[in-house]
C-alpha cells in the first residue's frame, strides 16, 4: 500500500546526515526522494576515514543519481529533473548552490511551483553564515549545552541540533507543499540548525533534576548487568517508589540536596543491583512506577518486547555485502496509508540509468553523458 506522500518527488542535494535524514523521513512515507550525489564523493569519505557501512550508501526508499554539477551539460539534466519535481532540500554552505547554479531562483526559472528549502547551520543572512561549524556549536550558541552546579557547560549526549533541524526541514517541506497545495506557488525556505536549537527548550535553566541530579530520575545497573531508568517525577510517584523500597521517611520535598541525597543514590544502587533487569521489570510495572529498560545494543534492542510489537526495528540487507542490517522502523502508524520498506540501502548513483532513462534519456545519451563525466 502506498504511503500517504506518494507521488510527489523531492529532489535531495544534501551531503551531510541531517539533511539526508530529512528526506529519508519522506521518503519512509511515500515520497519520491532522489538524492544527487557527485562521483567520487562516497570514495573519498572512505578515504577520509569515515566507516565503510555508510561512506556511499543511500538511505532505504531513496534513488540516486550520480551527477557532476560543475561539468559541461550537467544543468541541462538537473533542470530536467527539477521540472518535474515538487520540493528541494539542499544542504551546502550558504552561496554554494548559486555558484553551481541551482539556486532557488534558477530552479523557480524552470519551476515556478518549487518548494525550495536550504538547511544549514546560520540561515543564509548572519554575521556567522559563512562560519564552518557542526553540532556543537549550535547547541552552543542555542544555549542547549546544559550546565552544572559550577556553571561548567556539558558536552551533549548526542546531536540534537542535527536532530531537530532535520526533522523541521522534513517539516518546512510538507508546510511548504500544504501551502502549495492551498495558494497554487512554491516558495523558498530558510532553515538555520541554531534557530531550530534555539525554539526547543533547554530545560536546564530551571530543573537540574531532568539530568540526573535527582536519585529518583536517574539509571542504575541490574544484577544481570543490563541497566534500567527510574523516571519519576510527580510527586504521587516518587511517594509510591519510596514505599515500595521500604522508605517512607524520603517521602516529602528535600531529596536532591545535601547528604540525603547521596544517602539515595548509594540506596538504589545497592536496591537495583539486587536483581535482574527482568525481575525489575516485572516489579516496577506491578507498582506501576516510571522507569524503562535501557536497551545499549541492537540485540537487546531487537529482543525488547515494545520494539517488537511496534516493528521497531527493520531488518534489511547491506547493499555491499548482502549481510543483514538493522534500522530504525517506521515511528508514525498511518492506518490507511502506512509507510513500507519499498526499496533497501542502496549505492550511491547506482539509479543513475534508471532516474535518465524516466527523463527521457537514451542508452546512446546517457553513454555520451559518462563519457563526458557529467554522470558516474
């Protein structure tokens, strides 16, 4: 069954994972995703150093076209394709797309109905677009680095700002082609990783609790080794936690400060240590206090019953190798139109003939156009 995206094409001229991500997200639901890839490119980011299962691969339900923007006859191709497309999403440097050509204005020429969307990570006006810089920054200059008792800025656990912008460029793009949709234009849009950061609460300013300062919203190892969540906050549940492990006298406000608090901590990693993650399972739901398993490798991620019973996590095959390979599945449940796996990780360019030859290409012309390195 289709998704509920199917039909409309997006054209994906991203380098970086963000950005990618964001149109793989379509893609998962039925859009038609083609990522433009320059030849060579995936070998020398192995080269680089990068791991060789994701240097060169494409993204699962995503085409790819191998083509050489700065070569003689390459635009002729790639306004082809933007002709027929309805969204773009680009993820360069500021400028970069307008020295190449495919700028929103050169493809609005072609196609005025473009939804046209530039991911990067200042926006295209600001003191610091032209500032070369990754997650970290952002998160930095969002105020996301959360900080201590001894305000000392902590290192991220993971890259949110990464995360959110590529999730809100998946966003600005169906925003984009609703409004399409309603207004008969496309239009341009502009998405900056640290204004994104910026709109998506820190949280640390008010509550130190939500990172692990308090004992009752922290994680602790099992008897087995696993590791499982407590994460209770509202009062009634920390009431109940505390009964349940024998100490009613930690009932009450007071817990995260001072010695009772490290009086806590030492508790419950002794209490949790008792018995296996299974055990604890199986009791904290009985009691139904908050907390979850931690699941650190694929294996356990594979065996959690929620995952499971969710279809979590997709088994599909490396394109390299034929070897399985695990993703995440499909997060968002349509009932009439679910998302499917359409079509696996693939190399990068190996669509190339297909994705010419559905613009019209012939066998001779697309020969001619290899021989001329505008396609790999």
């Amino acid at each position: 069954m289709a998704g509920p995206l199917e039909g409309f094409r997006i054209i994906d001229v991203c380098r970086a994972g963000p950005g990618q991500l964001a149109t793989g997200l379509l893609a998962d639901y039925g859009a038609d995703v083609v990522t433009i890839v320059e030849p060579g490119h995936a070998e020398r980011r192995a080269a680089g150093g990068e791991v060789a299962e994701s240097a060169g691969i494409n993204r699962r339900n995503k085409q790819s076209l191998a083509l050489n923007l700065r070569a003689p006859g390459a635009l002729e191709v790639f306004f082809k394709l933007a002709h027929e497309a309805d969204g773009l999403l680009e993820s360069n440097r500021p400028g970069a797309v307008k020295r190449l050509g495919i700028d929103y204005s050169a493809i609005r020429s072609v196609n005025p109905g473009i939804v046209y969307c530039s991911l990067s990570g200042f926006g295209q006006k600001s003191p610091y677009s032209a500032i070369a810089a990754h997650d970290l920054s952002y998160q930095g200059i969002a105020g996301m680095l959360a900080l201590d008792k001894t305000d000392v800025p902590q290192f991220p656990p993971y890259n949110q700002a990464d995360m959110n912008a590529s999730w809100f460029g998946a966003m600005a793009l169906l925003m984009g082609l609703l409004g399409k949709s309603k207004i008969g234009e496309g239009q341009y849009i502009d998405v900056a990783f640290t204004d994104v950061a910026v709109t998506i609460p820190p949280g640390r300013m008010a509550d130190l609790g939500l990172q692990g300062h308090d004992p009752t919203y922290h994680v602790y190892e099992t008897a087995d080794g696993r590791y499982v969540t407590l994460s209770t906050r509202e009062p009634w549940f920390v009431e109940r936690l505390c009964r349940l492990v024998g100490r009613e006298d930690w009932i009450g406000p007071g817990r995260t400060e001072g010695p009772l608090r490290e009086e806590m901590f030492a508790f419950f990693r002794r209490y949790f240590l008792e018995k296996t993650l299974a055990e604890w399972t199986e009791i904290l739901a009985e009691n139904d206090i908050q907390f979850g398993p931690v699941n650190r490798t694929v294996d356990e991620m594979r065996s959690d019953p929620h995952l499971q019973s969710r279809d979590m996590v997709l088994e599909v095959q490396d394109p390299r190798t034929g070897a399985p390979r695990y993703e995440p599945g499909f997060a968002l449940k349509f009932a009439d139109t679910p998302a499917g796996l359409r079509w696996g990780p693939s190399i990068m360019g190996s669509d190339t003939n297909a994705i010419l030859g559905e613009l019209g290409y012939g066998e001779k012309e697309i020969d001619a156009l290899r021989q001329a390195s505008v396609v790999g």
